[in-house]
C-alpha cells in the first residue's frame, strides 16, 4: 500500500481536517514519519502545478486551495463549507464570527427572528461550536467558530476577518 497514495485520497474526500492519529494507527507509522509523507505530498503537487495543498499541525492535516486560486474562484461559487448553507444560517455564522463569544438570545435579537435551527445546523457542520456558558443566571450558552471555520476560509485568526466597513461606501449603508 503507498502510504502517499492513501494520505491524499483521505484527505481528498474528507468533509475537513483529519486528525494524525487516524493516519498513524491507519499506517502504522509516528508522527514524524506522518509528516515526511506530507511534506513529500506537497512536494509533488508543487512540481505538477496543482492549485491545492496539504496544510497541517502537529495534530491534523487537511487539503485546502491555494491563496491565488481560491481568489479566482471566489467569484464562480463559494467555498464548499458554505455551500448548501440557508441564507439564515449564512447570517447566523456571520453574526457568531463576527460577535463571538455570543449567546443564542443575542443572535436572534440581531437577526429579528429566532436561530435556534441555523444554530443546530452550523453546529453538525462543525463551523461553530459552545464556547462556554455567560456567567448570568440560566447560564446561556455562549457560542464561537471553530478552528474548522479558520481554515476552511484561510484564516489564520478570527482577527484576519474583513472589517465590515470594507463593504460599504457610506456611513448609512453600514
């Protein structure tokens, strides 16, 4: 069996990061062993030109689009995490990137309507995930994005999202 072979297909047809351990336990091999193999991978899909690559930590590994090709592709659709996704749960996550930690109550007051499913939705998705619990009593909830979030938009950091002044030409349209 080529290792490299069964790393890539793995991470081709996975919906986000695969955790090292899978792949040590799959291949019997060590961590470091795990990311030669990668290393090698990236390699290869360097010298054929291909418009993906594997990126990694200690922990997981995952197959995302290069920078430059994912800026000519943001016009023709979106990135595949959000496809599929409602308008409502579109708002929601973009509430929760944008206000985290927040509780469900804040959220649905933002939107004017109630988020408990687009909340459930982006939760089985792993976009976003209980950050914790407000220290007021009944203890909401409170709700962040997930590291899964990060690297599926190429964000190194919730701090990297664009202003939402970016967007509009006059102060009113904010």
């Amino acid at each position: 069996m080529n290792s490299k072979k069964v790393i890539s297909a793995v991470l081709l047809v996975s919906d986000g990061p695969v955790e090292h351990e899978y792949f040590e336990k799959l291949l019997t091999i060590n961590n470091s062993e795990l990311i030669n193999l990668i290393d090698e991978i990236n390699a290869n899909f360097e010298n054929t030109d291909i418009g993906f690559y594997i990126k990694y930590n200690d922990f997981k590994s995952d197959i995302v689009t290069k920078s430059e090709i994912s800026e000519l592709l943001g016009d023709v659709k979106p990135p595949a995490i959000l496809r599929g996704l409602s308008t409502p749960a579109l708002e929601t996550l973009a509430i929760i990137a944008y206000e985290q930690p927040v509780t469900k109550m804040k959220i649905s007051e933002i939107r004017g309507v109630e988020s408990e499913s687009s909340i459930k939705t982006l939760e089985s998705r792993g976009l976003i995930e209980k950050g914790g619990e407000l220290d007021v009593p009944g203890n909401p909830i409170l709700y962040t994005t997930t590291e899964l979030f990060l690297q599926k938009l190429d964000l190194s950091s919730i701090s990297n999202l664009p202003t939402i002044g970016e967007y509009f030409n006059k102060a009113e349209e904010e």
